[in-house]
C-alpha cells in the first residue's frame, strides 16, 4: 500500500531518466503525478529532480499550506496554491512548450502559461528529489502509494478515476 519516506536517507531512485526515459515523456508532452495517503507538512518533495535551475517536483503541502507542484520549468518560475491536506492524487502536466497544469484529484487547480525547460539529464527519485547529479534530497516522510510518469495527453480525470476505484478495492484511498 506504498512505501513512507524517514525523512532523512530513505528514497527510491524510479530509474527514470527524466530525460532518455521514455517515449510519451517528452520536453513539451510529460506528467508526474504521485498518489499520498498521510497528511504530513513539510518543505520536502515526494517526488523529483532538480539541476540548481530546472525543476520537476511533486510537493503537496509544504511550509505555510502551499502545494509546489510542477513539471519541467525554471525554478525561479514554479507556482503554488494553498492546500492544508497532503493526501490524494497530485500531478503536473505540460502539453506543449508554453503550457503548464496543476492538478489536484483530477482537477485542475492551476494552469500556467510558462516555457518548458530542457529535460534534466537524471532520474527522478520518489520520496526525494534528486538534485543531480544523482544526490538525493529533501526527503520526504509522507507515505507514497502510486508514482505515475507518462505523456503530458492523459486525461487527468479520467487517470484519478481509475486510481481512486483501484486504492478503494485494495484500501488505501484518502
């Protein structure tokens, strides 16, 4: 029903390199969504990479209630909206170069109109946040059950639908 993070070593490195990894996972087309079932505050990332200017994070409450989740976009340019309760299904769509999304459940909580970034040549980490070349950080100690990385074309609904019918029949759905 997912793994929790420690909050200070504890991380899984996906093997996904954000920017070799795959087909559909593309610089204009991509999403990174991660499905949480604790509630915890924290400035940590359960999900991501980082390259000192480039960033693809999932952080669903951070310091001060704010969700930081983003996808292949300058740091200096990263968005936020409040949110008091980590749990459930965050992810961060791009559909083209100029194009940026938000979703919370399903529901676009965000859209941005904000150039994409070249893709970081590492692996997305989940629990943490790479920050290449390959060093784990800002560890995470809410429990991740589902990591989804694909194309920026899923149907963001439909996808939570699919998620939350599966974690009711095995049990683990916020």
């Amino acid at each position: 029903q997912g793994y929790t993070g420690d909050g200070a070593t504890s991380y899984i490195n996906t093997n996904f390199n954000e920017l070799s990894g795959g087909l559909n996972y593309t610089q204009n087309s991509n999403c990174i969504g991660a499905y949480i079932t604790t509630n915890v505050l924290g400035a940590v990332n359960d999900a991501g990479i980082f390259d000192a200017t480039n960033i693809t994070v999932i952080n669903p409450r951070s310091t001060g209630d704010a969700a930081f989740t983003n996808s292949n976009m300058a740091l200096a340019s990263i968005a936020s909206y409040g949110n008091t309760d980590s749990r459930g299904f965050y992810t961060a769509r791009r559909t083209s170069s100029s194009a940026g999304a938000v979703f919370q459940n399903g529901v676009s909580k965000i859209t941005q109109a904000i150039t994409s970034t070249a893709l970081i040549n590492g692996n997305i980490y989940a629990l943490a946040r790479n920050t290449t070349p390959a060093t784990p950080a800002a560890f995470s100690t809410r429990r991740q059950a589902i990591l989804v990385i694909g194309g920026g074309g899923i149907n963001q609904s439909e996808l939570y639908t699919n998620i939350q019918t599966l974690a009711t029949s095995i049990g683990f759905n916020v």
